[in-house]
C-alpha cells in the first residue's frame, strides 16, 4: 500500500488502510501541435469518497484520527510522436 503501512511490517503498526478506493477524478488538459510531434500536458484532481482508515484498539494512533480518505494531485505530460 502507498502512505500506509500494515501492522506488523518494519516502519508500519500505526494504522492500517483499506485495501480499495472509490472516488472522482477531475482533469483538464490541452494539445499543442508541432511539426513532428504531439506534446499535450494535463493536470488532474482525485477525491476519494470513502474512509480507508481500519480501525484497531491495538494501535497507538488508530483511534487519533476520525477518517482518513485518499487525495492525489497529478499533472502529466503526453507525447506524441
């Protein structure tokens, strides 16, 4: 898992995380045209809508946090050739 770590791995036994996610992604991007190639950027936003946090009465912090949902701020660059 990405940010989160299992109880039990080296580094991990704060908390724990769902395995899945849902969510909405929202992007724009434009298409610039050059004489041999294509180079379009593009720059997204993702939500997730439910709580990934597992809660466990033996973790430290586990109970500390209220819920914990997944966010991702991604800007890419396409080519074209």
């Amino acid at each position: 898992m990405t940010g989160l770590q299992r109880a039990g791995t080296p580094g991990g036994g704060s908390r724990q995380g769902k395995k899945g996610d849902y969510g909405y992604e929202v992007g724009a991007g434009f298409e610039f045209y050059f004489q041999s190639f294509i180079f379009a950027p593009e720059f997204k936003i993702s939500n997730g809508l439910g709580d990934v946090h597992v809660r466990d009465q033996n973790l430290r912090y586990s109970n500390n946090m209220g819920e914990l949902k997944s966010r991702m701020i991604v800007f890419s660059i396409h080519l074209e050739g």
